[in-house]
C-alpha cells in the first residue's frame, strides 16, 4: 500500500478516535493510543521494507540498460569487423588479381620480345664486331653437317669460353635439323651460353623456348631452373618464387626441383 495512503488513513483515524474521546473511558483513551503508536511504528517498518524492495529492483532495471547498451555496442564493433573482413578479403582477391594480370603482361611482354630476338638472331648469329681478336682459333672452315657434329662442336667452343662461336653452332643445328632429338638440348645450351655471360635477359627469353617449343624434353627442368636464377640475379625476386615454384611443382623429384627449394628458402 502506498505510503501516503496509509498517512491518510491514519489521520482520519486520530480525528474519529478525537471525536469520540468525550465518551471513552480512559483506559480505553490510552489503550487507543498505544494501538495508534504500534500502527505507526507498524507502517514505518513497512514502508522500510517497501523502499528495500524497490531498490533492487531499480538496480536490476540500470544493470538492464547496461547491459543493453553495451550489447548494442557489442553488436556494432561486430558489424564494423565483418565490414572490415569483407575489404580486406576484396583488397586481397584484388591484389592476387593483379598480381595475375602483371605476371600475364610480363610473360606477354617476354614472349613477344623472345619473337624479336629470334629474328634479330637469325640475321646477328656469329657477327662480330669489327676489328675484334676472336678469342678462340676459328672453326674449321667446313663445319661438320650431321646435327651431332654441331652440336659436338658447339659444345667444344662453349667450354673454351668460346660463347658467341658456340651459339652460332647450335642455332645452326636448329635451323639445319629443326627435327633432331638434339634441337631441345641445342636450345638450352643457346640459354647457357647468355647465361654465363650474364646476359640475363636474354637467357630467360632462350629459356623460355625450350619450355614452350619442348614441353616433354628432359631440358625443361634445367631451363626453368635457370631462367629462375636469372630473374634473381636481374633482382627481380617476385618472378624468381614464381618460376622456381612452377619448377617445384611440376618436377618435384628432380635434381632441379632440390636445388629449386634451396634457392626458394633464401628469398625470403
């Protein structure tokens, strides 16, 4: 019962008792008054006991709205880290994107450039420069004919050192007998000979046609080994990982492929 009801009730209750007191005995007038006293000591503890119990009560209601906001901030902070996932996941699918389309253009680039160089070598093979020593005794004026004798020979130059006069012999064999089980081999070693003149860029381009005019050839490891090598030492460590794992993964039992990994481990 609310508190200032019970306080009207019991002031109704002294005015009746003050009405009637010229008729009441006294001992019945104190024993009246001695009940009121005990009622009102009565309502105080109610009333006590009342504000007790509303204040957990107020209590629980502020911990609710707590716990309300702080659920709604929950939910929000949760909402703002999916949106967050969500960019991040399409920033990376667009960076893998792009990184697909640059190795594209690039080996694009590569293979229309390796198309130049084969023509430019077809008119340059074997020139030298005007007035140059040729560093090794020239070749025997009648060259062998059989694609073994070429290659036999450009093999001997290209361990004299003799890089340019060895080129010339096996581009000979490959124009000769562009049929020969030796045309792969005759290849790469074409790759070799730049390599070791650390003509990088164009090693990958004589590389990179053993890898796509001889797919099956034994060669192809040894090429993409090598071309991997070379994009390292151009500083081009991106496109070195991603030779050297294609080397890995499509030859991983080959000698290559061991050496591949060790290289792999250090660009880091």
């Amino acid at each position: 019962m609310p508190k200032t009801l019970i306080s009207t009730l019991l002031v109704a209750a002294l005015a009746l008792l003050a009405a009637g007191c010229a008729t009441v005995e006294p001992e019945q007038f104190a024993a009246l008054q001695a009940q009121v006293y005990r009622n009102r000591q009565q309502i105080r503890k109610l009333g006590k006991q009342l504000d007790q119990a509303r204040r957990p009560q107020a209590e629980l209601s502020a911990e609710m709205v707590s716990l309300r906001q702080e659920l709604a901030s929950l939910r929000g902070q949760t909402e703002e880290n999916r949106h967050r996932l969500e960019v991040l996941s399409q920033q990376d699918r667009r960076a893998q994107q792009e990184q697909q389309k640059q190795l594209a253009e690039r080996l694009a680039k590569l293979e229309a450039r390796l198309a130049r160089v084969e023509k430019m070598l077809g008119v340059k093979a074997g020139a030298t420069k005007p007035g140059a020593a040729p560093a090794t005794p020239a070749p025997a004026p009648t060259p062998p004919q059989s694609a073994r004798g070429l290659y036999d020979l450009g093999h001997r130059l290209l361990k004299q050192k003799s890089y340019q006069a060895a080129r010339g012999r096996f581009q000979e064999l490959l124009k000769r007998y562009p049929k020969s089980k030796l045309a792969p081999s005759a290849q790469y070693w074409i790759g070799e000979s730049y390599f070791r003149q650390k003509r990088f860029e164009e090693a990958i381009l004589a590389f990179n046609v053993v890898i796509k005019r001889y797919p099956k050839s034994s060669k192809v490891p040894a090429a993409l080994l090598k071309q991997g090598l070379a994009f390292r030492a151009l500083g081009d460590k991106r496109t070195a990982r991603i030779v050297l794992g294609k080397l890995v993964r499509r030859y991983p039992k080959s000698s290559q492929a061991k050496l591949a990994r060790k290289v792999l481990a250090r660009l880091k």
